[in-house]
C-alpha cells in the first residue's frame, strides 16, 4: 500500500537538502504513517487504517464513523 493517510490525505512532499555551502539535492519527505486497527461499532467489524499522526488525532476527536464517513466523501477511502 502506498505512502498516503486514508484518513487526511496527506502523502509525501518533495524538498531539497540543503549543504553549509548551499549546494541542493533532492530529497522526500515522508508521511508519519502508522497501520492500526480499530472496532468500527456501526458496522460490527474490525477496519484496519494506514493514518498519520494527524488522522489519529481526527478520529479520537471527531470518531471513527466521522472521520471514515468524511474520508469516503473526498475519496480517500473506497468502501
């Protein structure tokens, strides 16, 4: 599975390393990723995630029906 938050959307971002004598290099920066599992009451099953640090603080604020039903509307997640 790709390198990409199912919950927030995040994915990785291109930058440069940068020298002391300012010489660039091309470099990526990765996405906080963790693979968790949670119990996902409404529909009596276990769903397991690839989220970032932020997609975890999402769902413990808003819940997991909230954050996966938002989620399936921007098209993160296919149901």
């Amino acid at each position: 599975m790709s390198k990409i938050c199912q919950i927030t959307g995040k994915k990785a971002m291109v930058g440069n390393n940068v020298s002391h004598s300012n010489h660039r290099t091309k470099r990526k920066f990765d996405v906080n990723l963790f693979t968790k599992k949670f119990y996902w009451v409404e529909q009596d099953c276990w769903v397991q995630l690839n989220l970032s640090a932020s997609g975890l603080r999402t769902i413990n604020k808003v819940g997991l029906d909230a954050a996966i039903k938002t989620a399936v509307e921007k098209g993160f997640i296919n149901v």
